[in-house]
C-alpha cells in the first residue's frame, strides 16, 4: 500500500532484504496486523505477511512487485492522498484512517501507521495496517443507537457536556447540537440543586459505582419536568480523568399518575373514613326515631293513661316517624343518583305558590325556636316558571331545616331573585354561627358535615348538602355558600327556570273532595299495613273503597265489578306482590282495558327509574311513592276522578 504507483514494470527489486530472516522474523512474527513493505521511489509492494493475505485476499505473488493502485485497493482517492502527503512531509504516518478495497470488493476501514527507513541506498516504506472494520461498524452501530435512542444520553467531564444525543436535547427543549459545551447546571432548577447532586453523585462515581435519582429539572424554556437520571464514570480506574455518562429519562407522565393515583388513594380513604363514620351516624339517625317510635307506642298502648297523654304519646311517634322518614329518604335519594336513577322531571309551576308554602311549613317550625321566618321576593321574580318543583323544594327545604336547626336566636330567610335569562336564584340566610372557611368546603360532599359535634349535637346523615349539589347540578344549576364565624350563613342556589305559561291555580285538598266522593277504587296491596293506611286515606274523601292482595285477585276484581255493570273508576296497584306482581297484572287488564276506560296508578317503595319505565311500558297511567303523600295522592285521583265522567285523565308517566 504505497504512496506511489505511477512506476512501470512489474520486476520485484533484489534489494538483498529478502535474504534477512532475522529482519523479517522480527517484522513479520511480532506484529498482529497487516504488514508492508514498499519501496518508496517506484511505490511497488516487496513484502507482505500472511495477515495482509488473509485479511484482502491478495496472496503475495497477486501484489509483490505491483502497486496499490494497479490492485484498485483504494476506494477513496482522497485517502491515498493523504497517506502520500504524511509521507512526503513527516517520512512517517500515524493512525490515519482509510477505506480499501479487498480482492472479493468487500470495503475496508483500516488504520495505517508506518515510516520510512534507508537500506542499501534505497529508502523503503514499511506500514503497519489494522483493521478495523468491525469496531467501526461497532461504533457507527453505536452512534446510530445514541442517535435514536429513547432516552437521553449525554456525556460529561469536569461538569461540562460534551455530547448530548437528540433525545437529551429534546427533553430538555435544546436545539439539535446546542448542548455541548453548556455546563451541567443549566438543566437543574437552581444552583442549590445543581451543588446538591454533586455532593450525592461525586463520592458515588469515584468508587466506580452507578449513581441514580429522581429530580425536579428544568427545560431551556424555564418549563420544569420531572427525570430519572443515572450516572457511571467512563474509566471506573480514574473516575476524574474519563468523564461520566448520563442516562436521562423524562419521568413527567408517571410523577403525574402517581400523583394523581396518590390523590385518588388519598380520596379513596377519606371516602371510606367518611363512610364508616356515615355508617356509624346513620345507624345512630335510624336507632333513635326508631327507638322513639318504638318506646312511645308501648306507652300509647297503655290503657291506663288520659286520652290526652295518649295524643301526646301519638304526636311523638308522627314527629320520631318524620325524622325517620327524613333520614331513609336521604339515603335513599343519595342511593339513586350514585346509580344514575334519579330523574329531574321539567313541568310549568307556580313559584312564588312554592315558596310561600315552604315559608309557611318551616315558618311553625321557626316559631317555635322564637326564630323569624321571612320571605323575600324580587318585584320582577316569575310567577310561573318551567322546572322540576319537587326537587327545587327539596333543596329550599334542606336549606331551611338546616338553618332553623342551627340558629339559635334571630331570623331566617328565603330569598328569590332573576340571576339572568331564564335563571332564577334563590337564597336561605340566617344569623346562626356560621361556618369556618375549612369547614365550608367539606359542607357539599357526601357523608361530610362542618365537623363530628356537629353530628353529634344535631344529628343528621350528611348527605343533604350533598344531595342538594348532585340535584342542582342534575338541573343545570350550581350551588354555593357564602359564611363568616359569628356573622351567620347564606346557602344559595342558581337554576335554569325559564317563565311559562301561567299554570292554573291548584285547588286544595277541601275544594277538591267533593270530586271524589261516592267513586270506586280498587287498592292492590300485600303489606296489612300499608293496606290499612291507604284504606283510611281514601275513605275519608268518601271514596268507596274495596282491596284485594296481589295482582291475580285484582284482575278477576275489576273483571267481577265490570261483569256487574259497577266498574271501577281507578285501581292502585302495589308492584311487588306475591302471586303475581303489579306490573304483569297492569299488563293483562291493559288487554282488556283501555288507559281511559281503567286508569291504574302504580304504588312502590323503590321508586327506580327502571320500575317506573317498566309500569309505563305496562300501560300504566301514573307512579307514586311510598310513604304516600295525602294531598299529592288526592291530587293525583282527582285528576282522573273528574265530575264530569266525560272528560277522562290522559296517559302519561311521570314521578312527584
């Protein structure tokens, strides 16, 4: 492999160096690597040893007395060149790499080292040429691997990089090549951090050990990212002298869910906490009416007592069974809007009639506390309004227990105003405690009140406030409160009630009875009790009422009464009974009888949204819930009951 190889003629010189086996023992035996010898002047190859042979594939008779470029070894002129000038200037070369050309045109990466000496008045070129095509294909392997690795790896010494590969670039927003020759602390958030990780990583690498964190660092843009970074020194022997390798791995997204598992954990736990205490409580809230109930019937019972301790034994047990009822309706309610079972129904209804009702129920209540009860409304607040008004005098009236409940002196009051297009807001302040800005914000979660004495001193589930929000919400509404120790609290909502129509006035209850007087009901029902209740309630709108236990009885009742030329004019049908149940018995008098020939109201304790589609589906007119509510159920009646026979109740499903 010579510099020149413009001579002509292809004669091998007799320069006497072939007949020197000690010189060419010592040239050939000590040295692994490709050997040549050229003689400078004519550039034609007089030995090569047999690694040179093994190595291109060229035996010695192919090359001695030829010259490279007869053989076509160079690929690259350039590199010839350069091997020509090395000479020309230093009689010598050093690690100069190349590529050649083997005998079967495999390309080579070959490092040649060589100089020049004088024998026999000619001057001889003798190279020592290694290949290494594999290690550069390792290392271009390598490079490649840097080059698209998934995680950034970077290169340090004396804590200044000196290669980053794009990936190292990329997380931390460098451009591509910009961050050799930064010093390490421009990707850690302040000094104090950069100093930190040298006092921890220092002693770790001098021992030759891998070192490995987990850090808040910093992008070029100020932008912080959490990373896991691991170290080892280059030269575990002289830690200092060969630099460190860094392997970064932006860890954000895992910091992120960790966190976010951390805080659903931590939810999850205050959630269980809250719940073993609701249980503990509710347990508490139904064991004491109950009790109540319980202990004052016995006394009821007594024969001898007055009549009139007797009606105060009786008034416990209805105040003990209206507490019970409050606290297994929340729970209740709270059950159905966790299981998506809670309907908000959309119907025109008279507000300023719904408020003062609320003010005139709770107003007796507040009365006899020696609290005021007022009631506030805008001059432009809508007279009849489109919403669910069951729900929205739900949420007034969690709001004015609460408030006559923990006011101890002063008044409440229920307020109602526009809050835009179409939104009404509505307000109960009072001039109670009021509530401390930590406790505020547990006040609308489930299973949560202000704090244990709360529930201690005043009972309650904790569920209101919370069923209060999931209802507002439900509507497209919000709620809120507004509270400072000693200055009392205002507990509001906002709701979308656009104005209607105006809605006849309801009559009451007494201008309505004579609709119902004389008429035939049937009552489907199993429970002794409940049949007694409905029973009573009906008889005494003088409706004349027959009943029977489960659906099978009912279809041959209303089939007798229709036979008999007495048919009749509504039938209230439990839905779970023995026998047959109210659903398939609605189904089978629905083949028999239209909706306005036979209106037949359903009666459940559920109240599921699923019953209620499966009683519509069955062709039943309406749905009521037990407990029975006297003045929605005579309502209800008198709507189909009319007068005037000629004028029949329509179909339709809904819920009060």
């Amino acid at each position: 492999m010579g510099p020149h190889d413009d001579a002509s003629g292809l004669q091998a010189p007799d320069s006497g160096l072939t007949r020197s086996p000690a010189l060419l023992r010592h040239v050939f035996e000590t040295s692994p690597d490709c050997i040549t010898l050229t003689e400078l002047s004519t550039g034609r190859y007089v030995m090569v040893n047999a690694e040179f042979t093994r190595i291109t594939g060229y035996e010695p008779q192919d090359v001695i007395g030829r010259t490279s470029v007869e053989l076509g070894i160079w690929v690259d002129q350039q590199d010839r060149d350069l091997l020509v000038q090395a000479i020309a200037r230093d009689q010598a070369v050093r690690d100069l790499m190349v590529s050649f050309r083997a005998k079967n045109g495999t390309v080579l990466r070959m490092l040649v080292s060589g100089s020049c000496f004088e024998w026999d008045g000619k001057t001889f070129l003798v190279l020592n040429v290694r290949d290494v095509s594999a290690i550069e294909r390792t290392r271009q392997e390598q490079q490649a691997i840097l080059q698209n690795a998934s995680i950034g790896i970077a290169f340090t010494r004396d804590r200044v990089f000196l290669h980053a590969n794009p990936r190292m670039e990329e997380i931390f927003g460098w451009p591509l090549g910009t961050m050799t020759g930064q010093p390490g602390s421009v990707v850690w958030c302040n000094d104090e951090d950069y100093q930190r990780i040298g006092r921890e990583a220092g002693p770790v690498l001098a021992r030759g050990e891998a070192f490995e964190t987990e850090s808040l660092m910093v992008r070029r843009d100020g932008g912080t990212i959490w990373c896991r970074v691991r170290g080892r020194a280059v030269d575990r022997v002289r830690p200092a002298e060969g630099g460190t390798i860094w392997i970064v791995e932006d860890i954000t997204e895992r910091k992120r869910f960790e966190q976010e598992l951390s805080a659903a954990r931590d939810a999850a736990e205050a959630a269980s906490r809250a719940k073993s205490a609701f249980l503990a409580n509710t347990s508490h809230e139904l064991r004491t009416p109950l009790h109540g109930l319980l202990g004052m019937a016995r006394l009821a019972l007594r024969t001898d007592i007055d009549e009139q301790r007797r009606y105060d034994y009786l008034q416990r047990i209805h105040e003990s069974a209206q507490v019970l009822r409050d606290v297994i309706s929340d729970i209740l309610d709270f059950s159905k809007i966790e299981a998506g079972q809670l309907d908000i129904e959309v119907a025109p209804f008279d507000l300023p009639a719904l408020l003062a009702a609320l003010e005139r129920t709770h107003g007796e209540i507040a009365q006899s506390k020696g609290l005021n009860l007022r009631l506030q409304l805008a001059p432009d607040l809508p007279l009849t309004v489109r919403g669910d008004a069951v729900r929205v005098r739900q949420i007034l009236g969690n709001y004015l227990s609460n408030a006559i409940k923990f006011t101890d002196r002063g008044e409440v009051t229920l307020a109602a105003a526009r809050a835009g297009e179409g939104r009404v807001h509505l307000s109960v302040s009072d001039t109670g405690p009021g509530i401390a800005p930590q406790q505020q914000v547990r006040l609308f979660r489930p299973f949560s009140q202000g704090d244990v004495s709360t529930t201690r001193r005043y009972g309650g589930t904790g569920l209101g406030l919370s069923i209060c929000r999931e209802l507002a919400e439900l509507m497209g509404g919000t709620v809120g409160v507004h509270s400072e120790p000693g200055q009392g609290s205002r507990f509001w909502v906002e709701l979308p009630l656009p104005t209607a129509e105006d809605v006849p006035r309801t009559p009451s209850v007494d201008e309505q009875a004579p609709c119902l007087s004389g008429r035939r009901v049937l009552l489907v029902e199993d429970n002794p009790v409940n049949l007694l209740i409905g029973v009573a309630m009906l008889e005494q709108w003088g409706l004349d009422v027959a009943h029977c236990g489960d659906g099978r009885a009912a279809i041959a009742a209303v089939q007798s009464a229709a036979q008999e030329g007495q048919p009749y004019a509504v039938v209230l049908m439990d839905l779970q009974m023995p026998v047959m149940g109210g659903i398939d018995a609605a189904r089978e008098l629905r083949r028999q009888f239209s909706a306005t020939e036979l209106p037949i109201i359903a009666l459940t304790a559920a109240a599921l949204v699923s019953e209620r589609e499966a009683a519509a589906a069955a062709g039943m007119n309406d749905f009521l819930t037990k407990p029975l509510d006297a003045v929605v159920l005579h309502r209800m009646l008198c709507r189909f009951l009319h007068a005037d026979d000629s004028a029949q109740a329509s179909t339709r499903t809904a819920s009060d």
